[in-house]
C-alpha cells in the first residue's frame, strides 16, 4: 500500500469517526439560542484534529500521486549530496565533473542541468559553462 492509499484509508476511517461530531455541532446550531450557539463550534474540534493529519497527508504527496497512485516515481535523489558536498568544500570543478557526470547516465532531468548553470554562473563564475549547460538541456 502506498503512502496515498494509506492517508485516503485514513481519512476514510476518521471520517466515520467525526461524524457524530458533526451532528452534535448542527444539533447544538440549530435552536439558535446563545448558550447553546455558544458551544456549537466546540465539537468541531475533535474532528479538526483527526481529519488533519490524514489530509496533511494527501496534499504533501504529489498530486498526481492522489488521482494515479501508481504513476508516483520512487527514485530516491542521492547522487545530488555528493556534487553539493564538492560545492560547499569550494571544489568546483568535481562538482562540475559529477553533474556532468549525471547527465550522460540520464539526459532528461533538468534540475541537473539547471544546478550545472548555478554552479557556473555564480560559483564559478564561467557563464560559458552555463551557456553550454542551457543549450544542451
């Protein structure tokens, strides 16, 4: 079960949960007197609470994931650690080498392609670098 399975089950189920919240919220609404007008809001609370972290849930995922559950990538993005680990050690030019690196293994990706022109533009500072980045990606 994938993580928008999961959050949709439970939201299903904490919804079944809030129910009776909901009803006695409009039950304390409905004879308009202030004392009890006055506590109406308060049952609404306990549902806020459980229908929150389930619907955290779905809109952290992406959204995609909510109307396709199995068209979500699952590809983890490690191999950007060790270029931005070369950048903050200032060895710019392995970091350079790594992206580059990542672009003959997977060309389609542009978020490589736009950290190759960050890296060269305000880094390196060889907008050259970047020129060729852009017009290759």
């Amino acid at each position: 079960m994938n993580d928008t399975e999961f959050a949709l089950r439970l939201l299903f189920k904490r919804f079944l949960i809030s129910i009776p919240f909901f009803l006695l919220s409009l039950w304390l609404f409905i004879p308009l007197s202030l004392s009890k007008a006055f506590f109406a809001p308060l049952p609404l609370i306990i549902p806020a609470f459980l229908l929150m972290e389930p619907l955290s849930l779905l809109l952290s995922n992406p959204v995609a994931s909510i109307f396709n559950p199995g068209s979500v990538s699952r590809e983890i993005h490690l191999n950007f650690s060790i270029p931005e680990a070369r950048i903050m050690e200032r060895r710019y030019e392995e970091a350079l080498d790594l992206l580059q690196i990542m672009i003959c293994r997977d060309p389609q990706r542009l978020e490589v392609y736009m950290r190759i022109m960050n890296l060269a533009v305000y880094k390196m500072k060889q907008p050259e670098i970047a020129k060729d980045a852009f017009s290759t990606g």
